[in-house]
C-alpha cells in the first residue's frame, strides 16, 4: 500500500491512512466508523464477518503465503527433513500453528510425534532467539525472515510455505494471509469510491513488485519497515499481490476449509457464504 499511500497522500483529499499497532486495533477502528476499511490477516476477516452477521466484507487478498521455515541446520532442505527435530514457532492456536501442521501431515510426518514444535509468544522474541544462536530451526513470517537472515548468515531459508501449499493442493486454493476488508454498509454505499480505491491499490502493488528499491525508500520514510535496506531484502518474499472477484473467492474456500477443520473458531466457526465475498457473485 506504500505506494498508494504517497501517491495519494494523507489529508489530500481522496484518503485518510492510519497504521495500527495489531490486527485487533484496525478492527476496534473499523467497526467505530473510525475507518471505512482495514487490512486484517484473513482468518480475522472470516471471524469479524460471523460476529456482526455478515456486516463485513472482503474486498480483496493482499498477501499471500509470508510463512518460512528458517534454518541454521544444513541438513533442512525440504518438510520431511524435520523429521526428529525441534521446530520453534509462534501463533500457537491461530494460522501459523495450523498451517505448519497441516503441511507437515501433507509431507507424511506426524506433527505431534515426528516433529517437537515449542511456541514462542512473539516474532520479535522468536527472531531474537534465532540470531543470538539459542534457536537453530523456527518458522517466522516476513520481515523477521530478513532481519535474522541479514544479522546472521549462517541461517537460511531453508522452506518456503507458500512453495511447500502450493505443491500439496489441488483444490486451487492458496496461502492467503493478508486480507482488505470494509463495513457491507459502506460498500454499499459508496461503491464507486472502493472500486476507484482498488484501481489506486493495484496500480500500488504493480509497482510495489517491479520498483523494489523505490518501494524499499517508501516503505522506510512512511516508517512501515525502520531500515529501506532490510525492506529491499525482505519485499519479494512477501507475495504482496491483489485478488478480487471469482479468483479470490476460489483461493479462500480451500485455505478457509483447512483452518476449519483444524480449529471452526479459527474464522469464527463456519465457512464464510458467497456474500462474504466483494465481487465474487
């Protein structure tokens, strides 16, 4: 969204930005009126949705798979490679927990007996571990990927979750993370101003994707990622994409069926209906 952000600046006239501190704080602001619409991880849009009775919409994927399984061992190729080994990770009870299962059982291996997962309580204290050396083996998201990686060499990526979804599905549904969402109401509303605001966002990722060292700049002076060198680093391994309509639709209802069964409550306890999706009809 960087580019979207300077490109049409806030207190311009078209659009107001405010970045949150979690998840949870763009939900408080959303259903406030406070916003109109928010970035959330998907399976919090799923659960918004269920909780006002369809009062929300997804407007589109922004993200797709961020998940990486970083490694100190160079014996760690591939998921069955962690057979035996200790897996540090966070998310306990959320996505990354049942993502990381259900692509271990995919790869043959149990994850409660192959595979020692022990859960940290946050990224930052997680990538902390990994670079003073406590911690060999951890999945974290980007930019933590980056930030250990450039603090010590000798971990690598050593998989790639979203390689490693791809590879094990064949219900064409994805990795999908990152979510924009908007109160139905406002949608209904106001429907040529979001769909003016998805033009201004694609057109964002565009060049989000192919200017990587520009976006880099952006991303440091619009204070997103402290350090424009670590964003450069960090910016092609997070699929920033934007999926709308039918291919949006057919991406979720796999990866929604998948969180579903591992845990109903992960998207607040039904598979999202049709009307769920901006687009999608």
């Amino acid at each position: 969204m960087v580019h979207l952000m300077h490109d049409h600046p806030d207190g311009g006239g078209e659009y107001e930005y405010t970045i949150t501190d979690s998840p949870d704080a763009a939900v408080a602001k959303l259903m406030s009126k406070e916003v109109d619409l928010a970035a959330v991880p998907t399976n919090l849009a799923a659960v918004l949705s269920a909780k006002t009775s369809g009062g929300v919409q997804l407007l589109a994927v922004n993200t797709l798979g961020v998940l990486y399984i970083v490694s100190r061992d160079d014996s760690v190729h591939s998921l069955t490679d962690l057979k035996g080994k200790t897996v540090h990770a966070t998310g306990q009870g959320s996505n990354p927990e049942y993502v990381l299962r259900y692509l271990l059982d995919r790869a043959g291996l149990d994850p409660d007996h192959d595979v020692k997962i022990v859960f940290a309580a946050e990224h930052a204290e997680l990538a902390t571990q990994v670079a003073d050396g406590a911690v060999d083996i951890a999945l974290l998201p980007e930019p933590f990927v980056t930030m250990v990686t450039s603090k010590d060499p000798s971990v690598t990526v050593a998989i790639d979750l979203n390689a490693e979804w791809n590879a094990s599905v064949s219900d064409g549904s994805q990795l999908m993370m990152g979510a924009l969402i908007a109160r139905t109401d406002f949608v209904a509303a106001h429907p040529t101003l979001v769909e003016a605001f998805l033009d201004h966002y694609q057109a964002s990722v565009q060049a989000a994707t192919a200017e990587v060292a520009a976006t880099a700049d952006l991303c440091q002076r619009h204070g997103i990622i402290a350090s424009a060198a670590l964003a450069e680093k960090a910016i092609p391994r997070l699929n920033l994409v934007l999926l709308t309509g039918r291919p949006m639709r057919t991406g979720l209802t796999g990866y929604y069926r998948i969180l579903y069964d591992a845990n109903p409550q992960s998207i607040g306890g039904a598979i999202p209906d049709a009307t769920f999706y901006y687009g999608a009809d």
